[in-house]
C-alpha cells in the first residue's frame, strides 16, 4: 500500500480495543497498549505516525495519538467509553478494560474489515480523514452556497459519518441520501483530492454500502430535497 494514512483518534480506540480483547481480564494500562500496538504492528505507519516526538523522548508520533484517544475517555459522555470500554484505574496508571458489548463490536468490526479486505481495501483507509481535510474549505462554501447543512455536533464530522455510512446517512440525512447528494459529494471528492488519496475514498464508497443493517428502504419519507436531484457538485466552488 503506496498511500499510507495518518492515525486519527478513532481508529486508535479501535486499535485500543483490538488490544483489550485479548488480555487477561480484558484490561491493561495505556502504556501496556501502545507497547503491544509496538509489537503486533496492526498496520504500517505513515511518516508522520513514525516520526520521533521530541516532547516524547523520540518515541513515534503515533504514541501520542493513542495517548490522547485515552486521555479524552475521562469524558463521562464518550460513546466508546459508555459503551465498549471502561476506566478501571486512574492512579497511578490509567487502566482500561473492555466490556462486553465491547467484545461484540471488535468481532463486528472484524467481520466489516474482512469484507473491506475482499473488496481490496484495509480498515486504515476507509478510516482516513484526509480527503475531507484536504477539500474542506472550497467544499464548505458549496454546501453553504445550495443550504446543505450538517449539525449533528462537528459538521465536518457528520458529513463524513455520512459518505462513509449509508446506514448513518439514512438515519440522520435521508433527504439528502435520497437525492443522492452524499453521491454527488463523493464523486466531487475523488476529482478534487490527490490521486493517491482518492483510494480512500474508493474504501468508504464500498465500505458505506457494508456497515450494519440498511434501514428500511420502503418505508422512507419522500424527500422534500428532490430538487437537489440535479444538483452537480462537480461545478463552481465560488461563493
């Protein structure tokens, strides 16, 4: 694999999880995990993920990433640690362990990768960001422009939940799902972004069709958006 994701936050708590699992009671302190993300190598790193971190000793940026995805659990309303995992300790070492429901997801998520494999693509690309963060700006203005609007918590967050999960757009953007604007974003993308990265966007365009159940397509709303049906987002990105 040529293009190389960076590490995001999300897919170090899955990495996190991965770790988790399979441990003695299911838990082990944040510098257990990244010594063991060290070892088992679950997918290579960028450069940026292998550069030393002078602030750190010189160990690898990536250590950093999955420090902070830890960290940021001590926020009593994060999702993964209400519902995958939990803190045990907090002095003088933090010590996660996995839940059952946790369990479940990792061997869901299994089963996602293991699809994503088939189809030629690894979970690290279909986690990568970049393609939003490289379009954003000329891509804020157009949907500003045609009053597309995403506001459930982080709105570049929630587009990309969006392109990367049919079922989460059907739940949360039905209108625009059903006028295929999500469609038309992704293939807007794939013109804009730089040639390797668009291989990212190839995996969320698969990987979007394989996440959970669909919801129940007969039973949809008719879209007050219809007229976006003709919309190309291909065109002018000029406010």
């Amino acid at each position: 694999m040529s293009y190389v994701p960076k590490l995001k936050e999300e897919e170090a708590l899955l990495l996190t999880l991965r770790i988790l699992i399979d441990e003695r009671k299911g838990q082990a302190t944040v510098r257990e995990i990244k010594e063991l993300i060290e070892v088992s190598k679950p997918r290579p790193w960028s450069d940026q993920d292998a550069a030393g971190n002078a602030l750190r000793s010189g160990a690898p940026m990536w250590h950093q990433i999955v420090q902070n995805a830890c960290d940021r659990l001590d926020a009593d309303r994060h999702f993964y640690r209400s519902s995958f995992m939990r803190i045990v300790s907090t002095s003088p070492h933090k010590i996660l362990q996995i839940t059952d429901e946790g369990r479940v997801f990792v061997k869901d998520l299994q089963d996602f990768e293991n699809r994503l494999s088939g189809d030629g693509f690894k979970l690290c690309q279909y986690l990568d960001e970049s393609p939003l963060e490289e379009t954003w700006r000329d891509l804020k203005k157009l949907l500003t422009k045609n009053k597309i609007t995403y506001e459930r918590g982080n709105e570049r967050d929630d587009l990309l939940r969006s392109l990367r999960s049919r079922e989460y757009a059907m739940k949360h953007h039905l209108d625009y799902e059903n006028a295929n604007i999500h469609s038309k974003i992704l293939d807007a993308l794939k013109q804009r972004c730089d040639k390797p990265v668009t291989t990212s966007i190839d995996a969320w365009m698969v990987g979007r069709n394989h996440v959970g159940k669909l919801a129940n397509l007969e039973s949809r709303q008719e879209s007050q958006f219809a007229e976006l049906k003709s919309f190309c987002f291909a065109g002018d990105t000029d406010s």
